[in-house]
C-alpha cells in the first residue's frame, strides 16, 4: 500500500484534533463562549433593570409633572376666585363710599337751603319792621306810636319764637 498525501494528511488531522482534545482546547473554547454567553445575559438583564428603573423614574416624573399641573391650575383657579372677590369688594366699597358722599353733599345742601331760607325770612321780617316803623312814624303821633310799636314788636318777637321753634 502506497502511503500518499491523503494519508498524511488524515493523520496529520487526527492527531491535530487528538491534541486539540488533548490540551482540553474544546472545553475551553466552550468555557469562553459560555462566559461570553453569560456576560451577555448579564448585560441584558442589567440592561432589563436599567429600562425597568428608567420606566419608573418616567413614571415618577410624570406623575410629578401632573401633580404640579393640577396644583398650578388649581392655584391659577384659586388667584381668579381671589381676585373676582376682590374686585366685588372694591366695587362694593366704592358704591358705599359714593353713597355716603352722596348723603353727606344732600345735607350739606339742605343744610344750605335751611340756612338761606332762615336768611331770607329774618331779611323779610326786617324789612316789613323797618317799612311798618316808617309808616307808622309818619302818619301816627308819638305815644300811640310807642305803644303800637311795643305791641307790634311784642308779636313780631312771638311769631319769630314760632317759626324758630
């Protein structure tokens, strides 16, 4: 039997995976490719946590966005209600003070017209006493004078008392 290339070459092939098997090389090549299996589950489960963490603090946030929302609106709502009654309150206080302004300037006037009219009654009563004296002074003698003056004065006097009264 010829021994040629193909031989050798099996042999070679044989004892080139004899001493692979014999160094124990598929055990650690299935050694490695196991750890970088486990590595890799590893990275993705850490991956998994970091995405489950993240969903959280998304979830976090977003509630507190919301809860800040709702609190802002409901501030918002609050400084409108406050600022509505305010403005009642003003108006209000305005209608009472022009009210009482109002009250006040009435009896200032008709205190005014009182006054005017006390005026022109005490104006109209002297002049009817003046104008009384001088008809009389003229056409009636002395004595008959001063006593009808007196009399006269007398009721003037009377009829003043009432209509002050």
């Amino acid at each position: 039997m010829a021994i040629d290339a193909t031989f050798w070459v099996a042999v070679s092939f044989i004892i080139f995976f004899g001493g692979l098997i014999y160094l124990k090389v598929p055990q650690k090549i299935n050694e490695l490719l196991n750890k970088l299996i486990s590595d890799i589950k590893n990275e993705i489960d850490e991956s998994e946590k970091l995405r489950t963490e993240a969903k959280t603090l998304l979830d976090n946030a977003q509630k507190k966005l919301d809860t800040a929302q709702s609190v802002s609106k409901e501030i918002l709502a609050q400084a409108k209600k406050d600022s509505d009654n305010l403005i009642i309150e003003l108006n209000d206080k305005f209608h009472k003070s022009s009210e009482i302004k109002k009250n006040s300037t009435e009896n200032k006037i008709n205190q005014m017209k009182d006054a005017a009219i006390k005026e022109i009654k005490d104006a109209s009563i002297k002049v009817a006493v003046d104008s009384v004296k001088k008809i009389i002074t003229t056409s009636v003698d002395k004595s008959k004078l001063d006593n009808l003056f007196q009399k006269n004065l007398d009721e003037t006097k009377e009829e003043l008392k009432k209509i002050n009264s």
